[in-house]
C-alpha cells in the first residue's frame, strides 16, 4: 500500500546499499538485516533485543511491538525516540517531513529507459491503447509518443470519418435512425443522433452495432499500414 510502490527498489538491492552506507559509518559494527514480512519482524520473538529506535510517527507502533512481547512472555523493549527531518525542499503536495514517498515522486518521468527486448513481445507492430477522461492529458502523450516515432492511429477521427457521407457506416446509420439525422448538406447530425440514443439502451447498442465494427476495421487497417512503414 506504499505510495508508487512499484518504484520500490528490490529487496536485494537495498539491503546492500544499507550494507555500504553501514559500512561506512561504522565499519566495526555487527548487525543483522532482516526481510519484513509483517508489521513486527523479530521484535516481538527474539528474547535479545533490548531496545527499539522509533519516531513520533511510530511510536504507537512500538507500543504495540511491547504488547505483543508481554503476551510472548518476554521483556517489554526500551523505546528510543528519534526527532523527523524536515525537508527544506518538499513541494506543495509533499510531506514536510523527508520522506521516501516523495522522493519516488520525483522520479516520476525521469526513469525512461531504452525498450527492452522481450520475446513475447511481437517486434512489430506494438500497440499502445491510451484512454483517459477528457483533459487527462492524452493528446500530449500521444505527441511525445510520434516524436520518439510512433505511429499515431486517432479514434475520435476515425469516429467521425465513419459518419461522414460515404463513410463505411453513414448508410447503414441513417437507414436504422431516420433521414431526421440528416442535415440540409448531407451529414449526420451528431446531436439530433445522440439525442435518440443516449439514455437509451437498445438504441445505443444498435448504434454501436453499426459504428464500432467498422472503426475496428478501419484501426487494423491503419495498423497494416504502420507495418509496412516500418
């Protein structure tokens, strides 16, 4: 439930970074380092540990390490509490305190890496579908998509294209909706369309009947296309 725990380094690697930072700090100091696999770890098993390092955030967590010691019949530990760092740099929607959560935050964006090889990856053609509520931000995704050379197919284009008067769909829709669709020069009036079928199940789905075939075949072709492009 960490915060972008997906930027979480491995296990591995962290405990060898502590490793080196330790040594360097004390390089006569013993100590072991432990994988957690729940809130407690060997606080509250092991009968040698004589105090526990804790801070004003987690102080009610050692409280409970010594509950659950008294219960083990063990000796309740010597909480030692230390004081937060402020962060001198934390920005608006930051924690103040220096914190893990924000520094993964700003990594975001600066952690792109070279495509790597995967074999269950086709080589080509690779396809990206980018969705999102409107002003999420995808016609700028998709820009810095095409500047690293991607093939840019637009749905919202092919959409309309389909509608248009010998479009793939344009005759089939008026024939299942009424020439009242029509406007004066011949297209498709979108609002008097999505009138008849917004709020109406069966009429939208008759729509989409109609219409998202031949987007879907209007998207592999434009795939085919990419293809041959390289």
């Amino acid at each position: 439930d960490k915060v972008l725990s997906e930027l979480i380094q491995p296990y591995e690697l962290r405990a060898a970074m502590l490793r080196e930072f330790l040594q360097d700090v004390q390089p006569s100091l013993h100590y072991d380092i432990v994988p957690l696999a729940d809130p407690y770890g060997p606080s509250v098993t092991d009968p040698e540990l004589q105090c526990l390092v804790v801070s004003e955030e987690t102080r009610r967590g050692g409280e409970a390490v010594n509950k659950r010691r008294l219960e083990n019949g063990l000796p309740m530990l010597a909480l030692y509490e230390i004081l937060l760092m402020k962060d001198p740099d934390h920005g608006q929607n930051e924690e103040e305190k220096i914190s893990s959560s924000s520094l993964r935050q700003r990594l975001l964006g600066t952690l792109l890496q070279p495509p790597r090889q995967d074999p269950a990856l086709p080589s080509h053609p690779y396809v990206i579908g980018l969705t999102g509520v409107t002003g999420s931000g995808k016609s700028s995704i998709a820009r810095l998509l095409v500047e690293h050379g991607a093939f840019l197919i637009d749905a919202d284009k092919l959409g309309h294209t389909v509608y248009l008067p010998g479009g793939p769909a344009y005759q089939r829709v008026v024939e299942a909706f009424g020439a009242e669709i029509v406007n004066e020069d011949g297209t498709i009036n979108r609002r008097v369309l999505g009138a008849k079928v917004f709020g109406n199940q069966e009429q939208l789905k008759s729509l989409t009947d109609i219409v998202w075939p031949e987007m879907a075949r209007m998207v592999r072709e434009q795939i085919k296309e990419a293809d041959a492009q390289g």
